[in-house]
C-alpha cells in the first residue's frame, strides 16, 4: 500500500527482479553448479542481514561482500595451490564458495546485534544489571525493615544470592561500588546517599507494578511480586508516572508496605 501511495509499482518490479535472478540463475548452473549458485545467492545478503538492519546499508554490504569473496576466492584457488607444490590451480567456484560461507561464519559470530558472541555479550550485560538493580533493591528494604538507615547493610554473601551465578552477583556487587551505588563496611554492602535514592526509585516502580497487577488485571496479592521482579527492570520515567496516575497515585502496595514518593525523599 504505502510503495502504491508514492508511486512506485511493486508488482512490476517484483516480476523484474525474478527474472534478473532466474536469468543469473539459469546463466551460472553449467559454469558453477546449481549448489554454488545458491550459495552464492544466499550468504551475501546473509551475511549483510546478520551485520545491519538498515536496508540501504545492507544493499550495499551484501555487494562488497560479494565482491571480496570473488577476490578472496579466485586468489585462493588460483595462487594457493602453487604454495603447497601444485602446478594445477583449483575450481574458482568452489575457492569463491568458501570464501563467502567463511565470511557468513565470522558473522554469525561476531556480529555485534546477532552474532553469536555480541548476544551472549548483550545476555551478559542485562543479567548483570538486573543483578546489581536486584541489590539496591534488596538493601533498600533490608533498611526499611530496620526503620531507619543505620548503616549495618547486608552480608555481601546474602547479596549476592539475587544475581543468577555467582559470578554474576561478583561483577554487580564491584559495578555498584564503582558507580557510588554502595560501599563496603567489613563483610557488608552498605547503600549510599546516591544509591538510596535509585533503590527508592526501583522500589517506588516495584510497588506500583504490584498495585497494578492487583486492582487492574485482578491478581492475588500473593502472586504479583515475581512479575513486579521482572516488570520493575524495563519501567521508563513516563511509564511510572502513567501508572501511578492510573491509581491515583497510591500510597500502600497490596501488601500494606509504603510506596515510595518520587525523587530524593527516602524517609523511612
């Protein structure tokens, strides 16, 4: 509809570019193979999809991938073998083939968004900072429950418990510290002045969620934290402010505990 609106002609450029493609196609199977033809087709535009999702960028990606597996790949096949004593050079189809699914490999290892390291790197990351928001969170009504803020903390084992592994929880506890979240009093995590303050706000977000989940979506009580757990992680400014308006503006979550007021005032 919208290519129809500003005057392009889907139809007809879709029929077009079939039979540019059955032509190439039909063109390459007595000098490649019908195998490498579709190799060929394929790991260009693969691997330019694995590395972008801008489309333009990918048009032109996929080219200069093309481009340099042929360069790769006719060198390889021609100058390779001499190197190991052969006179005879090698198919460039099949040198140009491998070249272009080795290309297609390191891209979906390394691609930055969808590769296979760049997602366990971004997995990673976001399970750290779950864990470190799970900490100031934990420290945060460790110091409600003492009603005042008197410094004792939490044992750095206890701490830990939230994050998934035990390295995980290593990392958040040393991200927190380097960010002036926390501070270390003998073999506890202590909140700081900053720090309070984020927890209050994650805190603040938790409890409305709760709220939420309860008096609009009609759970039990008993069964809204876990969701909060997740809910609280992935709240922005203007989605707090649009559910406390909702309730307006609660006070006391289904469990009977203080929400949190926004901004700096951390009074317990």
């Amino acid at each position: 509809g919208f290519a129809h609106s500003i005057g392009f002609r889907p139809t007809l450029l879709h029929h077009v570019v079939m039979v540019l493609v059955a032509a190439a196609v039909v063109a390459s199977f007595e000098a490649v193979g019908s195998i490498l033809v579709i190799v060929m087709l394929i790991c260009p535009a693969a691997t330019a999809r694995l590395l972008t999702d801008r489309l333009l960028v990918q048009i032109f990606l996929s080219l200069g991938v093309a481009v340099a597996a042929c360069g790769i790949g006719y060198a390889g096949t021609a100058y390779a073998p001499q190197l190991f004593g052969f006179e005879k050079s090698l198919s460039a189809a099949g040198g140009i083939s491998v070249a272009l699914g080795a290309i297609v490999l390191a891209a979906a290892v390394l691609g930055p968004r969808y590769g296979i390291l760049g997602g366990g790197l971004r997995r990673f990351r976001l399970a750290v900072d779950v864990a470190r928001e799970d900490m100031l969170g934990a420290l945060y009504r460790d110091e409600e429950q003492q009603s005042a803020a008197t410094g004792a903390g939490l044992p750095l084992t206890h701490v830990r418990r939230v994050a998934p592994t035990f390295f995980h929880g290593w990392i958040a506890v040393r991200d927190t510290i380097a960010r002036g979240l926390t501070r270390r009093s003998g073999d506890c995590l202590v909140l700081t002045e900053a720090g309070r303050r984020q927890a209050q706000e994650l805190v603040r977000v938790h409890r409305l969620w709760e709220s939420f989940l309860v008096d609009a979506a009609g759970f039990r009580p008993d069964h809204v934290h876990d969701r909060a757990m997740e809910l609280e992680h992935f709240t922005s400014t203007d989605l707090e402010a649009r559910l406390s308006r909702k309730q307006d503006f609660p006070a006391i979550d289904p469990h009977g505990k203080r929400i949190p007021p926004p901004g700096g005032d951390h009074d317990m």
